[in-house]
C-alpha cells in the first residue's frame, strides 16, 4: 500500500504578505500606531475647529505659511534622499547624511516659527488653536528628531534591513508633515 504525500495549499509557495514589507514587522507597528496618534490629534483639532471657525481662523492667519511650505519642500526632498540610500549601498551613508542636514533644517526652520511666536507672546495655553498647534506640531518635531537618531545609528552600523525600516518611520514623518501642514496651516 503507497502513501502519497499530503496535498499542499495552493498558496502554501506563496509569500507571505508580511514577509514581502520593507524592514521589520515591529517598525509596522510603529508607523501604524503613530499614524493612528497623529490622526486622532488631527480629528480632534478638526473637531475644535468646527466649534470655534473665527478664532482658529484668526490663529491661523499668524502662522508663517512660507515658513511652512518650505518645511513641506524640506521632509519630501529628505524623504526623496532617504529613499535614494535604500537603492545605493555604495553611497548609502551620504544620502542619509543629505537626509539629516535637511532633517535638521526642517527643525530649524520649526524652531525658528517657535520663537516667533513665543517674541509675539504666543504659546500653547494661548488658544485651542495654539494648543494643537503645540502639541501636533512639536510632537511631529520629536518624530524628526528620532528619525535623525535612527539614521545615526543606520551611519554607523547599516544593514539593509534596518535601513528600511528606518527610511519607512521617516517616510511615516514625511507623511504626517504632508498632513498637518494643509490642515494646520491652510484649510478654512
């Protein structure tokens, strides 16, 4: 009496779909549960501003829109330079190094908005607008900040896996910017 072996599933030689995602699963989960935080942020002030259209705004109209429009040029040509590194082993550490100089702009230019305000006496107790203006926008400057950690740490010790995963957390950073930035800075 022959046995034969068991069928296998048809999809049995097909990748898996999580094995076929740039980087770890953990940085996923990251970039998902961050995503998540940002929208809730943006949901809220989006509610607020509903309750209270004048005042938002009027707050609205002493934000410095070129200063963040060219924020918005900065994160997607970092992002532009990050994404470069991923495909270039060879020169991989100077398009992450490209990457951060902007990263680092972009704060400057954030940190720079920052103490205009603050010259103005505007700060986060200010206003529900300035509140989520504060938090939504300083929490996406500490996004910039870890993304520079992280691409630190990739200089010094790459491996193309983890760059991945690094360049998508900073692809989420760029993503969250090309968001608030219109929503913040320009929507009635």
């Amino acid at each position: 009496m022959t046995h034969s072996p068991a069928p296998v599933p048809a999809h049995a030689d097909q990748d898996h779909i999580l094995d076929t995602l740039p980087g770890d699963l953990m940085i996923w989960v990251l970039i998902v549960s961050e995503l998540l935080v940002f929208g809730a942020g943006l949901l809220a002030f989006l509610g607020m501003r509903i309750m209270d259209p004048i005042a938002f705004a009027h707050d609205q109209d002493s934000l410095n829109r070129v200063a963040g429009a060219v924020n918005t040029i900065i994160l997607i040509s970092s992002g532009y330079l990050a994404a470069r590194a991923v495909h270039s082993a060879q020169h991989m550490r100077k398009w992450l190094a490209g990457s951060m100089v902007l990263g680092v702009a972009f704060l400057i230019v954030k940190w720079m908005e920052y103490a205009d305000k603050a010259r103005h006496g505007i700060g986060i107790e200010s206003s529900d607008f300035f509140t989520f203006y504060y938090l939504l926008t300083g929490f996406h400057a500490m996004h910039v900040l870890a993304g520079l950690v992280i691409f630190a740490l990739m200089m010094r010790w790459p491996n193309p896996r983890n760059l991945e995963g690094g360049v998508m957390f900073w692809h989420m950073v760029d993503l969250v910017w090309v968001l608030l930035f219109p929503i913040i800075y320009l929507v009635r």
